[in-house]
C-alpha cells in the first residue's frame, strides 16, 4: 500500500467559513456527512506506560505509529481498529472493522478473542501482540465533527475539524453521554489536506490560505494536554 500524503494547518472559523464556500461547489461531499453537512468522529487512543505515541509526537519523530479505535457518525456504531503511521513524510492508515461484543471485551483489556478468529485480520493480531509486549493501554477519547470534501484526481481528501473535545483520562468510549473538554480555542479548526502522488493545481488554489503555515497538529496530543 502506498503512503499519502499529508498537510496539516490552523484556520479560524472566517477562513473554515470561506473554505467552505469555495469547496461545495467543486468538490465532492465526503458519504459521512450528515444534513448539515459534518459529521462526527470519535477516536480512543492507545498508548503504552511511557507515553512513547505522545512523547515521539512531541519530540518530532519522523517515523511513528499509533492505534486508535475510531466511529464515524453520531452512532457509536460500526467500530473500526485503526494503525495510523507515518514514514519519511507519507502517512499509511489500516482498519478492520470489529464488533460492539469484540470492542467490549478490548475496553476492558480482552484481546484473547483476537486469537480465536479464524483467518485475523493481520492488524488485528498485531495490535493484540503489541497490546501485550507493549503494554498497549487506552489513554484518552478524541471526539470532533468533520466536514469532508473529495476529488479522484490525486484522490484528494480535504477536511475541516472543528468543535475538538477531549476525554481526558476517561476512556469510555461506548458511553454517549461522557462529559467532554473543549480542546480547541474558540474559533479554532484544523484543515487538512491528504492526497497521493499530487495536489491538483485547481485544489492549490482552492484551498489557497495566504499566510497559513503548514503546521504539526495532533488531536491526540492536544487532548492529551487540554486537562494540564
């Protein structure tokens, strides 16, 4: 499979707002998005007792991974186990989908039935490999809504992350009422823009943002600081 990839920046919400309005008339809506045109993505990290996902991010290092459970959409239904990693610039994402009785049992340190599955999805068994000599742990929900927009062309992928709350230390990821923590400072979004092999001149200039720097954003670690 071949990396993506990648560019992160901070917008406020005049510049989401104008993005926005020169997307929806060129680019397609992502099949997530809801009525109003978002939708919802809450993500559980894992991390391990020394904190190396959080510490590798904010150290800078190039070349990193991380495993998060991950649904889309106001339900808390279907579950994805997700690796996410990151090589020389290019980010590669995996998934298999798992049941809510599977995504239970994972909640509360169960990965035995990874084992019992004929025919594992090879993620599935390497998470369960790192849960154990690694020491894998859930540390923090990460929950946010989404606007998406896509085009073929380089399958670009552009979106617009706003309204980031936080979970802190829980980890109840199941629950739909869990008391979250605004992360983001009021007028905060994330845009970030994901292609393959090329950017689209047109998409450039779409998404053209003047003086906007291409930043190093993780939701992850700003929510594993937004409680500190």
């Amino acid at each position: 499979m071949e990396g993506r990839r990648e560019l992160k920046h901070w917008i406020g919400t005049s510049e989401a707002l104008a993005l926005h309005s020169r997307l929806r008339h060129v680019l397609q809506r992502d099949r997530h998005a809801g009525p109003d045109g978002t939708y919802l993505v809450r993500s559980l990290y894992f991390d391990n007792y020394q904190d190396k996902v959080l510490r590798e991010k904010l150290d800078g290092i190039c070349d990193r991974d991380k495993f998060r459970l991950r649904v889309y959409g106001d339900g808390l239904a279907p579950v994805r186990l997700e690796k996410k990693s990151k090589r020389a610039g290019f980010c590669w994402k995996r998934s298999a989908w798992i049941t809510m009785p599977e995504c239970e049992a994972l909640l509360v340190g169960d990965v035995s039935w990874i084992a019992d599955k004929e025919g594992c999805d090879p993620l599935l068994s390497e998470f369960r490999l790192q849960y154990r000599n690694s020491l894998l742990r859930p540390r923090t929900i990460v929950e946010y809504r989404r606007e998406a927009f896509i085009h073929p062309a380089g399958n670009v992928r552009i979106t617009i992350d706003s309204r980031l709350r936080s979970g802190l230390a829980s980890t109840d990821f199941l629950n739909p009422d869990l008391p979250l923590l605004a992360a983001f400072e009021p007028g905060q979004c994330v845009l970030e823009v994901k292609f393959d092999h090329f950017l689209p001149a047109f998409v450039q200039d779409l998404v053209q943002l003047g003086d906007t720097q291409t930043s190093a954003v993780s939701k992850y670690a700003l929510c594993r600081s937004s409680g500190d």
